[in-house]
C-alpha cells in the first residue's frame, strides 16, 4: 500500500531531551515535506526536500533539522526541544513532475507535547 | 506572492443540507488549486484539484469546486451533506518560491453536520 509512515504518532518529552521523529514514505517520490498543525493557524512548513541530498527551510523552520540521506526517508530532529514547539506534525511526499506533482500524500500525524 | 483565504474556520450545516465552503486564493502565475480533507485523528487527504482545463471539477464523497478567475475564487460545495462529512477541510494554491514548487494551504474550515 503506497504510504507516508510518521512514528512515533504520540510523544511526551520535557525540555531539552533531543527527538526525532522519523518519516518514511513508499512511493519513489523526489519531493517530502513537513508541517506543524496549530488551531488557528492551519497547516505551516518547516522544511521540505526536493530530493536526495537538498533541503530547504519552509516557513517557520526555527528549532528544527531535517536530513534526506536516502529517498525515502526524512527525519524531523528538534535539538532542544520548548514547550511552543508542541504540536501536531505531519509529514508528506509528492512526485515534483507530471500529473502527481503537488498531488501530496500525508502521514497520520505524531502529535507531541513538550513539558 | 501566493495566499489563501478560506472564509469562515466553522460552519455548521444540517443533514440533507448543502455544504458550501469558500476559498479566495491570490497567485502571480497560474494558479494549481487543491481541496483537501482531514479527518479526525488523520493526515489529510487530496478531495479534488484544478490544473488546467474544464472549471468545474469533481472530487471524492459527492464534492466538487469550480475555479472562477474572475472572482479568485475555489469555493467547494457538495449538494447534500452527511455525517461522515464532519471533517475539517483544508484549500491550497500552488506557489513557486524561488523556483520551487510548493503548496501554500488556508487555514482550514471546520465542518460540523448537525442530525
């Protein structure tokens, strides 16, 4: 089944403690991408990747890496980890050409909270 | 730049009911738009999307947008609601950010299906 898999899908951590949240994704795409979902404030990108090897800072990338070693995989890694990075994290991938360009398919989310 | 704007972050319809939710966008190339859908507790998923071509376009669950250039407009609508439809919608413009491509999403409306 062509997915998006975001683990963990749920995570309390205090402040400081370095995390990653891990995304995989089935589908041969070139591009992946990840948002924090905020009431309010909809859907909001950190950073995206074009493909292997090449990120870019989306929105509000501030207390955030990525790396894209492989194709598939793109982990979010927050270093220190504050309360206002608690949110709802999605992470997503599309083809960057033809009709599935921009077409994104999205994980189930990894909601955390920071104490 | 490109932007969305959907009008209202609730509406509430009842069962039967028509179901209309609007999204204004603004683009300085030719706008790629998207609906998408977000069900509780899961990433969201593509409704519908217009590229080119025939204005009026048809999406999953009976919805469909029309594309007005005129009035900027990508309003989605679905003749009669149902409570499976209770979800919180979410419209997207395609923007070119320093020649990349990338979705600029609303930020969303939450629909609520009355009995």
């Amino acid at each position: 089944e062509a997915q998006v898999t975001q683990n963990p899908r749920y995570l309390i951590t205090v402040t400081g403690k370095k995390l990653t949240v891990t995304c995989s994704q089935n589908m041969n795409h070139e591009y992946m991408s990840w948002y924090r979902q905020d009431p309010g404030l909809g859907l909001r990108q950190i950073y995206y990747s074009m493909n292997v090897e090449v990120t870019d800072k989306g929105d509000v990338p501030e207390g955030y890496k990525v790396s894209r070693k492989e194709k598939r995989n793109f982990p979010l890694i927050l270093e220190s980890p504050s309360p206002n990075q608690t949110s709802l994290y999605f992470c997503a991938s599309s083809f960057i050409f033809g009709s599935g360009a921009n077409v994104l398919t999205f994980g189930a989310g990894s909601r955390l909270t920071v104490l | 730049a490109q932007s969305v704007t959907q009008l209202g972050s609730h509406v509430s319809v009842s069962e039967g009911a028509l179901v209309l939710l609007r999204c204004n966008y603004s683009s300085s190339v030719p706008p790629y738009l998207f609906w998408y859908v977000q069900y509780p507790n899961q990433g969201l998923q593509l409704l519908l999307k217009y590229t080119t071509g025939a204005t009026l376009v048809k999406g999953i669950n009976g919805f469909e947008a029309e594309f007005k250039k005129s009035e900027t407009s990508f309003h989605l609508t679905k003749p009669s609601a149902h409570m499976s439809d209770a979800a919180e919608y979410f419209c997207a413009v395609r923007a070119i950010i320093q020649g990349a491509q990338k979705l600029v999403f609303g930020q969303g409306t939450r629909l609520t299906i009355n009995p």
